[in-house]
C-alpha cells in the first residue's frame, strides 16, 4: 500500500497563493474580520493524518523568518526541503537537492502516514504533471488579490479531477479533489 500524497493549501478566489511579494497577510484576514462564529478544526484534523512535510526553501524560509519566526511548526513531522543548497541538515529537517518527483515516488513507498505538500509552483506543478498528488485539498479564501503567485501555473493536457467533499466553515471554503 503507498502512503497518500495529499496537497493542502489555500487560495484566494482569483486563484492565488500569495500576493505579488509572496505575502500571505489575506490569509487571517478572514479569521480576525469578526465573521468567524464557528471553530474550525479542520487544520488539526489534517495535520494528525501526515507525519512528513515536503517544501521548497522559498516556503521554508518564509515560515521560518515570516509566519513563525520563534519556533518550527512541523517540529514533530518528517521534514524535507527542496533545495539547491544542501549541508543544512538539522536532526528535524532534511534539505535535499532530489527531485520532489524521485523523493515522493521514494518515500510513498515506505511505511508512514499521508505526505504533505507545501509551497509553490516549483513542487506542485512537477507532481501535477506526473499525477503523484492523490488528494487537493483546497481552501478558497474570499478575497479577490488580482495578482500574484499563482497556484497552479499552465500546463498540459487538462487534468480532471473528482470532488469528493465540499464545505464551508466560516467563511472559507474547503474543497477535496481526487484523481479517481
């Protein structure tokens, strides 16, 4: 049995994953607007179903100088970051110059819970392109950006995908697609 491969990740409606500079400030905007009434627990739902994070070093270095700054949030995971620049190694994070392609084909087969996908076009759009990633799960946040990161850059062919769940807690909407 292969470990799932599960990308979760936020958007703005137009489709964004950050803004032009790679801020993501709009992401709380939602949460601290006064029109959350409900707690969502989805994140630590989904965070108990993983125990490896797969980023690149532009989102490594983002959580770890911008969004949390005084400790490392995948602490208790396997982690690997995808980087030219390798020798960083700490005991809880693995900087690797593999492909993301090669390094999930390797770990989806050893034992462990899903893998988590995170950060931008450079580690999604290969795994998109192979179909490794076996679940979307996708939070559309409501602002409108206009510009930005995108989430998904083109490609082809088309890729179709299957809703398998759609909800709305507070105000954002959650979404989970499958290849099958």
């Amino acid at each position: 049995m292969t470990r799932k491969v599960i990308l979760y990740i936020a958007t703005s409606i137009d489709g964004f994953i950050a803004d032009t500079d790679g801020g993501v400030e709009w992401l709380s905007a939602s949460e601290t607007s006064g029109l959350a009434k409900d707690i969502d627990t989805t994140y630590d739902v989904f965070y108990k179903e993983i125990d490896t994070v797969i980023m690149g070093r532009t989102t490594y270095n983002q959580v770890v100088n911008e969004l949390s700054p005084d400790f490392y949030p995948y602490e208790d995971k396997i982690n690997y970051v995808l980087t030219s620049k390798v020798g960083d190694n700490r005991a809880d994070i693995n900087f690797s110059n593999e492909s993301v392609v090669d390094l999930v084909e390797r770990l989806r087969h050893e034992p462990g819970k899903a893998i988590w996908i995170v950060g931008g076009n450079s580690v999604i759009m290969p795994l998109v392109e192979k179909n490794l990633i076996d679940e979307y799960r996708i939070a559309t946040v409501p602002v409108l950006l206009g510009s930005g990161i995108p989430l998904f850059n083109t490609f082809n062919p088309s890729l179709f995908l299957k809703l398998r769940e759609s909800r709305q807690i507070n105000t954002i909407c959650y979404h989970t697609f499958t290849l099958n």
